[in-house]
C-alpha cells in the first residue's frame, strides 16, 4: 500500500506496520479506513489513556463508569443519572451551525442508547474575541445550531459556560453534556447477550455526510483547510432523533431490545467493532442491506457519520414487534447482521467479505503512546502596581466585558422550561431539573478556568473542580459524579502534554477528595490552527443531587434589609489571575504569580456548612465566588428592586478571586445563630453589608443602580452585534 | 360531573407529557392521550393541541399536522362547541388547519426566544374568566414562530368580536420589552369568534406547579373548570 494513502488515513507508517505484521497479508481500502477511524486520537484515546487510567471512577453510587456510552450514577430509589459530555469542537469551526447542532445529537444519543430518557443538556463554549467578525459568525451560528437542536427534540438547556479569548479565535470549542434519568433495573449496555442475535440498523439513512469525521477531528488545522473540510461535516436532524428516542426507548421499555449501540464517531465501524469488543464476540454485517440515501461504496458506508443512527441487536424473535413499533414512528429499520462466535468484525458488500479482521487487533492491539511531557517552570513572585486602578473603572470594565455580563442573549435561544420540571434555568450558579414524578432534583453545572490552568495545570485543575462544586454547593445540592472534556492544544508539543498530564493529576485529587469520581468522558486534542494553541480547556461538568426541591436555594436576593456574609478565603490581588488579566496589568502568561495551592480541606469544610446551614434555612440566598470576585458575585444576586451596600476596607479586594468563596443572605435574626454555628465549625466569616432598595454603595460611595442594573443585563448583546 | 380532556400526539409533539400532567394535576378528571393516526376523538370536554415541532416543522410549522387524521375529529369537536386549546405549535397548527384567523410568523429578531414571559387579558371569554383585569400573568415562552400576524380587516374583526384573548405586556422589574416577538397589537393568544377554540404562544402548562417560578398557567384551566 503507499505510503500517502497510509498518511492520508492519519496513520503513522509505524502504526501500520504493526498492522502489516500482525495480519500478514495487505490490507484491503476498506480495512485501512477502520483502522483509520479506530486508531484515531478521538476513537482509541491513544496519547491520553495511559493518564486516564489514574483517575478515581468508582464509588458506592457509581453504577457505570467510563466505558459505555455514558456514565451512570445511583441517587437512591430506583432511578439512575446517566450523564456525559462530548466535544464537537473542529466541525463547530468549519459550520457552526451543523456542527454544533449535532454535538447536542450525538450526546442526546449516547444518553438514550442506554436507556435513559435525556431530561437536561448543558454546553461550554469558547470563541475568540468578539472584534473579530469571524467571532460573530461563529458565536451566532454555534447558539443557533444548540438550541436549533435541543429546542425541537424537547430537552431543556439549563446551564454552560460562554467565554471569550484570544486562543479560541482560529478554533472555537462546543462541548455539550447531557444528562438522563433511568430505571436501575432498565440499563442498556453494548455488550450483546448471545451469539445468532441479530444486529438490526435503525434510524437515518446513510449518505456521505461526516466521512472520515473522526480522523478529521484529530488533526490539526490550516486555516485554509477549511473549505476542504466542509463536506465531512454531519448534517443533523432533531426531529429524526426525536422519533428515533422516542421508538429507541418504547423498544426498550417493552424489553425488545439486547443490546444498543449509538452509531457516533466512525459511524457503523465503530459501533460494531465496539459490540463485538465488549461482549467477545463476532460480527457479520452485509453493507449491501444498509438503508442508503443515495449510491455509497463499501468504503464510504463504514464511515459515514450520517446522524440518527442506532445498532442494535435483538432476538430474532422480536423481530416483526420491532418492525412494528418503529414502524410507528416511520423509522427506518433492516435487519444487516449477526453476532457471531468468530470474535472477527466481517464485512460483506456484493458477495465479498470486504473487512475480514480479528476484534482483537482493532481494539487491543490499538497504539498507546507515552509521549514526552515537560514540567511547568517555577515562576518568579511578582507585585503588580495597583496604584493606578480605579474602583469605577474596574466596575465599567467588568460591564464592558463579554466574559462578566448576563447571557441571556445565548440561553434565550435555548427552551429551558420544556418538560415542566425545570427547577432553575440558565443564568444561574447550577441548573436544575427535577425527577419526573418526584420530589427529587438534579443539579449540573458546567466549568473550565483556562487561565489558572495555564499558570499552573495541577492547582489550576482544582480550582476549577472546585468551582463546579461551589456552583452545586452554593444551590444546596450535593455534589456526587463528574463528566470531563480534556480539550487541549497538539500533545505532540511536550510542554502542552505536561499540561494534560498535570491537569488530570489534578482532576484525580480533587475528584478524590470530594467523592466526585468520574463515570463519562471526552478527550479533544490538537485543538490548534495556525501554530496557535488553544489554552489548556478541560471542561468539568458536574453532577449532583437533592432529595428534597425544597430545600433548594435561591440564588437571587430575597428581601431587603437582610445581611450579606462572605464564607471563603480570598485571594490577594497580587494572586488573582483574572483580575490581572482584565485590569491588562499583564498580558505576558510568564509574568503571573504562581497559584496559591487550593487548600481541599478547607474547601470541603466551608462547603458542608452550607449545606448545613441550608438545611437549617439560614441560608435566604447564597452565590458562589469566582471571576469578577465578591461584587460580580453580588450583581448575579440582584433581583427585583434590590441592590445592596458594602463595607470593605480595600475595595479592590471586592474584584479578588477566592477559594472556598461564597456571599450568603441571612435574616438579621438568624445573625448570632450563624455566627455560633460558624465558630463551632472553626469557620470565619465576614459582613460585608446588607441588601438595600435600588442602590449600590460602597463604602458609602453611591453608584449609578440603573446604570450598572442595565449594562450587566443588557451590554452582552450591544457588543455582539 | 368530572371534566374529560385529551391531548393529541403529533410526531415531534414534545409538550405533549407536560400538557398531560397539567390536565391530570388540574382537572382530576379523565385525560386521554390521542396519536395523530387515531380515527376518532373520545367524547370530552377540552381538547389540547400541545407545542412541540410536529413533524419537525417542515414545510411550515403546523403545516403537516393540520393533515393529520385525527384532525377530522378535532374539528367536529370544536363543532360541537367543546373547548378546544392549541398552545404554541398548537396554535400554528390552529391557524393552518384554519379554525382561528391569522397566522405566526418568525419572530421579529429571527431568533427562537426562551424565556418568562408576561400577559394580561384582553377580551373576556371562558378561557380567562378567573383572570382579573389588568391582572399580570407571568408565563413561559417558548418559540420561533410567535409572531403573530393578519391584516387589518382580520385585525378589525378580531377587535369587533372581542377574539383577542391575551396580549403581552411588561412586568413589573423587567427590563425587556413589551412586545416581545413582534406581533400584532402584542397579540399573544386569540380565539375563534364563538370563542371555544384558543390559541396562545405562552406555555400554562409550564406554570402550575409549586416549584415553577409562577403558577398563573393555573387560571386557564380553573377558568373552564368553574
């Protein structure tokens, strides 16, 4: 074979020597493409796996870890979480729109293949800065394509992250989570039960669409790739997925259903391969049977990545039932295969077996890299001059910042409220959703801090572990798994591999320390165009619950003349990244201070009080501390008619970051009972202020409260456009 | 006598469940769930036609489902003057099938808008009777298509026969607009001129519960109730 073909399909000339001498024979066009699609960094997490392997994914409520389509977790009774969150970053780059519209797809699938109806989405999206017309068009198009998707299947989005910087301008980031609720005794697994089942396709008929999707996301781009690249973008079709859930989970209420498998990256290949893998079996699939959308070779229908798309196996008895029920739903539906005992994946088109592979090879034997990696230098201290920075131009800075302002632009494009059991939509410290039928609810929250983990990946990673919970915490929700999407630069750069390595480093030691372990992943490398690396960007997306809606906190200011504690330990100026970087009082990454080691002890000690004092009903309304410090904290509280009023004796401080961070409402004669319980837990706390009417004093300086009130709510959308 | 309805279930209807479970948790009484390919209507008193995107909105929203075969029977139904409510699609689907005038077009900023929204009534019929005047209802919106439209002999018909049934208007502390997708006069719901047939835009039936942030969608169906 030549070697660019070799080099075409993303495969060293190493790789495929190994190939070449396990099969001892030449490989067929359509083999290369499954090795192609299988061997690829999306598929077989070959830089990343040795890393992975570290992490903590199981704990007394972890019903499935990774592995499976998604992660699922026990929240007592009989229901499960499925949840997982997934990157569709390269074709969100090249069409925003498909693109991003089918990450939400593809999510929604891995949730309901096992089962699960999919009761909530949420998304982390990063673009480049907002002056760039590119940056316009990607932002419009990637919300558009979201909520184009999630808004016709019926699944409420309620919550993600939008941040704006200068690395994600040539490779903007869509990463989408979904979470599910299931039936313990109802979980759907890939592994098929017995040999002779059938494998039945259901779905979409296959086209061209996303051939070579997969490989294509493990590369890196030039920006005149672009055009090139367009055609291996997929096509979505929510209403196709909202028939194909809906007869997927009727399938499987009615226990017709084996065994199911989403055809997702590299389409029926990896489904298949991945069926036979998990169970140690064989399969023999004729692509001759495959519902087509227009003439396809052998080649191009094992890896298309035409969206809507299930495998499943099934008992051939069922087989007329199936029909019928999905008939009902006017979903396309064939009989293309078996499960074998041959442990070989067989492919058959036109009387010819065109794939003829042992399992083994494809997925076993798939290459594992230990790949160099450089420690982080130590950094020099720094002091910065703060001299010069005024308390009003930091607050007009912050209201002219995309990165501080309401979105409601971005979620009000999104139906949040479908399904009836939204408990708090976007906008907010978590998203939350309750059980159908019950009074338990369901807390997400989605969070990367690209920044801390530039300046230090290992303690950069616990803070942003952190500030998941804190965003959980802060709603009285009980933080209890976590999903995670590693998006990185190229890792063949070994300082961006240190990166990685540090970052789940970190990850598994907060993860440990919170009994958050994690069931679900996603790994997106080479996120680079033109030389310039994204930030290191590993997404959290954590999940967690309470049983009692009740006792859920508002995040919003509930009455005025109430007292405002602050919980937490703040970070100096000196050592406040954000602050740093917002204030432009540097832009050089090599001139930040290190990172103050996140103390988790701590963070776990502040965090159980309040719950504690939720519980209690201390707690009238509470918000997490994070970018934009204490006062942007307090401006997502504002509600109503109220504002509030502080005293500090340095008001810069009310812009620091924090670990452990938290503003607290309470009534005024809950005060010394707070304050006892507090200093029995060893806990300080700070007043800093009360709630007023219409009015933001600090310090006793008055400021413009409609001003600020409308610029927060409203300048988002001013500067987009 | 305990008050019967049915929800019909379009392919790609996904406000379906949620309208069963205002029905159920509201009237107490029979609710039937109704596929598009059924025949015929069970005899009940209030027929829902719920949001969602029937047949994934394709050719026009609603477009598709106004063919469906049940819509023979809603027809009859709406005849024999029982109630008939069509909620967001169900009011696309509505003025395609051509039992209320008018049509939604895309919203004036061309964007799907979701959020809380706010309606007072307009005229008075059996659909808002616990609804006081000038009463302020905050309820979700939901849409891409919300913007309603006619013109203006149509306009002046609706206003003659008191058919407007809700339009939007601002809430107190909030700081978007009145109008919010554009339509007509802020028309947000209307009815048909004997005015058992209402469709609306904003979605009740996800504003009942205790933990919803209001509980105004309540009042449509106390409102037929008592």
């Amino acid at each position: 074979m030549n070697e660019d073909l070799i080099l075409q399909h993303g495969l060293t000339l190493d790789e495929f020597k190994i190939i070449k001498n396990y099969l001892n024979r030449d490989l067929t066009m359509e083999e290369l493409g499954i090795f192609s699609a299988m061997w690829n960094e999306h598929c077989c997490y070959k830089t990343s796996k040795k890393w992975l392997k570290k992490l903590p994914t199981e704990n007394e409520i972890v019903i499935q870890g990774p592995g499976e389509n998604a992660g699922i977790i026990d929240i007592q009774d009989n229901d499960g979480i499925a949840f997982k969150i997934e990157s569709h970053n390269h074709p969100s780059y090249i069409e925003p729109f498909n693109g991003s519209a089918t990450g939400v797809g593809g999510i929604l699938r891995d949730i309901f293949t096992m089962g699960a109806r999919p009761i909530a989405t949420l998304d982390s999206i990063r673009f480049g800065l907002i002056e760039s017309e590119k940056t316009k068009y990607l932002l419009n198009g990637v919300v558009h394509g979201i909520g184009h998707y999630g808004n016709c299947i019926g699944i409420p989005n309620i919550g993600g992250e939008c941040e704006f910087e200068s690395t994600y301008g040539f490779n903007n980031l869509v990463n989408a989570m979904a979470v599910g609720q299931v039936q313990k005794d109802k979980i759907f697994y890939s592994k098929p039960k017995s040999i002779g089942g059938l494998i039945v396709y259901i779905g979409s008929k296959t086209g061209k669409d996303g051939i070579h999707g997969a490989s294509m996301a493990s590369d890196v781009f030039s920006e005149d790739d672009e055009d090139d690249k367009r055609p291996s973008v997929q096509v979505g079709d929510p209403f196709m997925e909202k028939l194909l859930m809906e007869g997927c989970l009727e399938l499987m209420s009615l226990g017709l259903i084996e065994s199911m498998q989403d055809m997702g990256a590299a389409g029926i290949t990896s489904s298949s391969v991945e069926m036979a893998s998990k169970g140690n079996v064989g399969v023999l699939i004729n692509l001759d049977k495959v519902p087509l959308r227009q003439p396809l070779s052998a080649y191009e229908i094992l890896l298309s990545e035409s969206q809507e798309r299930m495998l499943a196996v099934i008992d051939e008895k069922n087989n007329l039932k199936v029909k019928e029920i999905l008939q009902k739903w006017q979903i396309d539906y064939e009989v293309i295969g078996e499960i074998t005992n041959s442990k070989r994946v067989v492919f058959e088109s036109n009387n010819k077996k065109v794939v003829d592979l042992p399992v083994d090879i494809i997925v076993d034997d798939a290459p594992e890299y230990d790949r160099e990696f450089y420690m982080p230098r130590k950094r020099k201290g720094k002091d910065f001059d703060f001299s010069n920075i005024k308390l009003e131009d930091i607050i007009n800075s912050l209201l002219s910042n995309l990165n501080y302002l309401d979105k409601s632009w971005v979620f009000n494009q999104y139906d949040s409220t479908v399904m009836g059991d939204t408990v708090k939509e976007p906008g907010q410290s978590s998203g939350i959703v309750k059980i159908h039928g019950t009074q338990k609810v369901i807390g997400a929250t989605t969070d990367c801090n690209p920044l801390y983990i530039r300046i230090n990946p290992y303690e950069g990673m616990k803070y942003t572990v952190a500030e998941s919970y804190r965003n959980l915490i802060a709603c009285n929700i009980n933080p209890l798994a976590i999903t995670n999407n590693l998006n990185f630069a190229s890792p063949l750069d070994p300082n961006i591999m240190g990166e990685l390595v540090l970052s789940i480093d970190g990850l598994k030691t907060a993860a440990e320390k919170f009994n958050t372990p994690i069931v679900s992943g996603n790994v997106s490398l080479y996120n680079q165009t033109n030389e310039i690396p994204i930030k290191p960007t590993p997404v959290i997306g954590m999940v967690g619950s309470n049983q009692d809606l009740k006792k859920i906190n508002s995040n919003k200011f509930c009455n005025i003349g109430n007292k405002i504690l602050i919980l937490g330990k703040q970070l100096e100026k000196n050592l406040s990244p954000y602050l740093l970087q917002d204030q432009n009082l540097t832009s050089n990454i090599n001139e930040y201070n290190d990172l103050e080691e996140l103390d988790l002890d701590y963070e776990k000690k502040i965090a159980d009080c309040v719950l504690k004092m939720s519980d209690l009903k201390y707690i009238m309304s509470c918000n997490d501390i994070s970018r934009g410090g204490v006062f942007l904290s307090l401006l997502k509280m504002q509600y109503k008619d109220m504002g509030f009023k502080v005293n500090i004796p340095d008001p810069i401080d009310l812009f620091c970051e924090y670990s452990a961070g938290y503003v607290i409402e309470i009534r005024n004669e809950d005060l010394k009972n707070v304050s006892s319980f507090l200093s029995k837990n060893a806990v300080g706390y700070f007043e800093i202020g009360e709630i007023i009417k219409e009015n933001i004093e600090i310090n006793s300086k008055k400021f413009d409260y409609f001003d600020i009130i409308n610029n927060y709510h409203n300048n988002f959308e001013k500067i987009i456009n | 006598m305990s008050f019967k309805s049915a929800v019909i279930t379009f392919p790609g209807s996904n406000c379906d469940r949620d309208a069963l479970c205002y029905l159920q948790d509201l009237t107490k009484g029979v609710v039937y769930n109704i596929w598009h390919e059924e025949a015929s209507l069970p005899q009940v008193d209030l027929v829902i036609l719920p949001g969602g995107f029937s047949f994934g909105d394709y050719l026009r929203s609603g477009a598709m489902a106004s063919k469906s075969k049940i819509i023979n029977d809603v027809i009859k139904h709406a005849n024999d003057d029982r109630y008939l409510l069509g909620i967001c699609n169900g009011f696309q689907i509505l003025t395609e099938i051509g039992l209320l005038e008018g049509a939604l077009i895309q919203n004036k900023n061309l964007k799907f808008l979701g959020k809380n929204c706010f309606i007072k009534k307009k005229f008075k019929n059996n659909f808002n009777l616990s609804i006081k005047e000038d009463q302020v209802l905050q309820i979700p919106v939901a849409h891409n298509e919300g913007n309603f439209y006619c013109d203006n002999e149509t306009l002046k018909s609706l206003k003659d026969n008191e058919q407007i049934a809700f339009e939007y208007c601002k809430g107190e502390f909030s700081n978007s607009e009145e109008n919010i997708n554009g339509s007509i006069e802020a028309i947000a719901g209307i009815t048909n001129k004997k005015k058992n047939i209402l469709g609306m835009m904003p979605h009740p039936e996800r504003a009942y519960s205790d933990f919803h942030p209001s509980q105004d969608g309540k009042l449509i169906i106390e409102s037929l109730i008592t």
